[in-house]
C-alpha cells in the first residue's frame, strides 16, 4: 500500500499520499460514513480525527493493531500514552476476567479500590490521600475544586497553550471550557512565571502544570521552572497541581518524584486504570481529608463508576504485578535510548527534525530548534505532518498526527528498529519538501 510519491512540491505529493490511503482503506471509510449520520463527522473523540479519515481499529494484540481493511500496524500511538500495557496483556486480562465473574456494578467499597490508593500513595511522593475519578479530565476539575475551596480563593493558572482535558483547554478560547477565572503563562519562563504569580497575591488559587507539557509537544519542563512554581505559589499560599495524567508513567513516582518536587495536589489517568477508564488526584491529607464524608462541612465527591470494580482490578494489577518500580525504571531507560536512536539516525539527514520527551513518551517537530514551550499553531506545518503520517501508516507504522509517539511495554527490540528504519526513510524521501516548507515558516 505504499504511495509512489512524486514528491513535486507538497501538494502533488499529498494528493498521491491521500489517494494511495483511499484507496488501501475502504472498509474503514464505509464505516466513517455510516457513523457520521449518528456522531458528528463521525467521531467522539476529537484527538481521533485525521484527514482523509481515520481507519477503524478491529483489534489490538500485544502492541500491534489491525484495521478493518486487514491491515496490521505497529501501534506508536499506544493509546496517547493510556496504552502503556499494550492491549491484551495476560496478566491484567486474567485478573479482569475473573473479577468479572463476581458481578460489576456492586454498589459498594469493593476489595481492591484500598490497595490500588495505597500503591499510589507509595509510588508518588506528594500523595498521602488520594480518591478516583472516572477520567484525567475529572481529576483535574476536582482537584481545581479542592483547590479553590481549600483556599477560598478564584482564580487559576495555567500553562498558554497547554492541555489538560476536554474542558480544560488552553490552546486559543475554548468556548467548553470550564468558567474558572484562568490566567496563562509561559512554559519554562520561570520569571515571568514567579512575577505572574506573585502579582495575582491572594486571588490565586492554584497554579495547574504538567511536568513535562504532553499532548502540547513532548516538551520536559526546566527543573528550574518547577522549583521557582513552588517556591512562587509557597510564598503566596497558592495550591501547586501537577498533571501527571500523562508523566505518571515515565519513572516509578512519575516526575514529581524524578524532580523531587512535592506539588500540593496531583492529577492522573491514563495507564493507571490498566487499560479502563480512569482518573485519580490526591496529595495533601490536610487537603484531601475534607473529602471525609464523617467530618462536618465535608466536601462531596460521589461518581457512579469512581470504584468500578473493572477498573481497579486492572489498575491494581498492572502497577502491582506488571508496571513494578524495577519494570518503570527500565522502561525510563529504555525509551530514553530508542529516542536518543531516533534523533541520531534523523541527525544524518541534516533536515529542521526535532525530538522532544522523557521515557517512553516522544514528540518531533518541524522546527530547528526544539521548542521549550507549546508552539503556535500557526507555526505547525499541517501539511508535512499529514503527509508523513500517511506514508508512515502505508509503511505499517502507527503515532498520533501530530507527532506523538509512545512505546508501550509489548514492543519488541526489533519493531522499535523497524519503526527508526521507516521513519528515517519517509522523512529523506520528503527532505526537499522538508526543508523547503520549514524554511518558508
Ligand atoms: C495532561 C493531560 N491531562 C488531562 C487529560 C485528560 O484525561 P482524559 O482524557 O482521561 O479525560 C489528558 C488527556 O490526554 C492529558 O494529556
């Protein structure tokens, strides 16, 4: 299915790769159809869209998928980092099957929620109390509450650009965003950001940040920057958040531990629910214990599925059984050496190619510096990042559009090296078109 690019000028040659994906997926595109007369544009998921259309996954095994046109893929999207297990694995898919003989929906504490809290509150330094949520989206809106009733203040701060959930989205005005009074700062601007801080005094509530910015550019954070947020929001009695619903799974404690520092409350997702739904956020027991149904004026958190019995089995065995601190540790390593691999093999074409990250989570840009913040849309080069994902799925390889990838713990030494060879290979068959359309931002 590999589309004979003409390679022309950008536009000729993302009509072949477009043409060629057409033409290797029309199953998937009678399925894309059909939904859009039920869904809008056919989608629930907008992070799920691509252009022409996105193929549609029948199945997932170790960290391959397969689509409805029988196409197979190594899956580098791992699930925009939830699918750090892979899909089927036997340990977690065990443990899930037989809690599912014991009933679902139990309408009670279950037997497992305990230990899963417990195992958390050992693994990240800043939680000593913790309760779940059904999404990272969740976590963060409830730990923005927390904050702000603990604090009895307004106003949050966020990263300019940054994300952190459907509704919490700081990339230009989204109007379903939830109504906080929301400031912004740069990323890695630790000046600014300490003047922004002290400056907004005791209207600030809390400052909500990602270790490393994820969904915005696999863009770590200055250690520098973390520490001056906490010492900032320490002076003004401001709550420090970390989102950690991505950056949880790059080391054992996630980075508030590998930076060793302590935020007031934290956000998770993603892996930690073992593949189901799922979202945590804990910290302070000062702050968490207003969450005590038994003491007055206690703060309610009800959620239907918080304890699902699914989700805390799977959770509760990947992080016990399988995401163990040694196995976290050597995935950090592991991921570190495949995009110091990548970056050397990219380096030879001589092309505006960065790559940004920690661990097993990785982003490149078209650009010829890596970016230390969100970069403008405006400045993203749409076009070349289609036109490489097209020729990268026609290759059978698999990442978000926009450049994401994350190995997930199935991948083997040699689909990690197959994923290089291919990638090294788009990007010199394109390198004019590289060059030419990066040198014109
Ligand atoms: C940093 C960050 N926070 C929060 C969320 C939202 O999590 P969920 O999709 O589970 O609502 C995401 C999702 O991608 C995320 O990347």
């Amino acid at each position: 299915m590999a589309s004979t690019n003409r390679n022309l000028n950008l536009e000729t040659a993302l009509e072949d790769a477009r043409a060629a994906y057409v033409a290797a997926h029309p199953v998937s595109q009678e399925y894309f159809e059909a939904a859009k007369s039920v869904m809008p544009g056919g989608n629930t998921r907008t992070v799920l869209h691509y252009g022409p259309y996105p193929f549609t996954v029948v199945k997932g095994e170790g960290a391959r998928i397969h689509d409805a046109d029988g196409h197979d893929y190594a899956d580098f999207l791992g699930e925009y980092t939830a699918g750090l297990y892979g899909h089927n694995d036997p340990v977690i898919t065990a443990t899930v099957q037989e809690a599912l003989k014991g009933g679902v929906t139990l309408g009670g504490p279950n037997l497992v929620e305990a230990k899963l809290a417990r195992l958390m509150c050992e693994r990240f330094p800043a939680v000593e109390r913790l309760r779940f949520t059904n999404s990272g989206t969740e976590a963060n809106i409830l730990a923005l509450g927390a904050a702000r009733a603990f604090t009895g203040r307004t106003d949050i701060l966020v990263v300019d650009r940054s994300y952190h959930g459907g509704v919490l989205t700081f990339t230009g005005d989204s109007p379903l965003n939830v109504p906080f009074p929301i400031h912004r700062m740069d990323y890695n601007d630790a000046e600014a950001a300490a003047a922004k801080i002290s400056s907004l005094g005791d209207k600030l509530a809390a400052v909500l940040v990602e270790p490393m910015i994820g969904a915005g550019g696999g863009i770590p954070a200055d250690h520098g920057f973390l520490q001056t947020l906490r010492d900032a929001t320490r002076k003004t009695d401001a709550m420090l958040i970390f989102d950690e619903v991505m950056t949880s799974r790059l080391t054992r404690g996630g980075l508030q531990d590998h930076h060793g520092i302590s935020p007031d409350l934290a956000s998770f997702g993603k892996y930690l629910g073992g593949g189901l739904t799922f979202g945590a956020f804990g910290g302070r027991v000062d702050i968490m214990d207003h969450f005590d149904p038994a003491r007055a004026g206690s703060w309610g958190h009800a959620g239907t599925f918080n304890n699902n019995i699914l989700t805390m089995t799977a959770g509760y065995t990947g992080l016990s059984k399988v995401y163990t601190p040694e196995v976290a540790d050597a995935f950090f390593a592991r991921g570190n050496q495949f995009r110091e691999a990548l970056k050397d093999s990219v380096s030879k074409l001589d092309l505006p190619v960065q790559i940004t990250g920690l661990g097993s989570m990785m982003v490149f840009h078209f650009a010829d510096k890596a970016p230390t913040a969100p970069l403008d849309p405006a400045s993203i080069p749409n076009q070349l990042l289609e036109l490489l994902h097209l020729d990268m799925i026609a290759r059978g390889q698999f990442y978000a559009r926009r450049g994401m990838i994350n190995i997930s713990l199935p991948t083997t030494d040699a689909e990690l090296d197959a994923f290089r060879a291919a990638f090294t290979e788009t990007l010199e068959t394109h390198s004019p078109l590289i060059r030419e359309a990066v040198s014109e931002e």
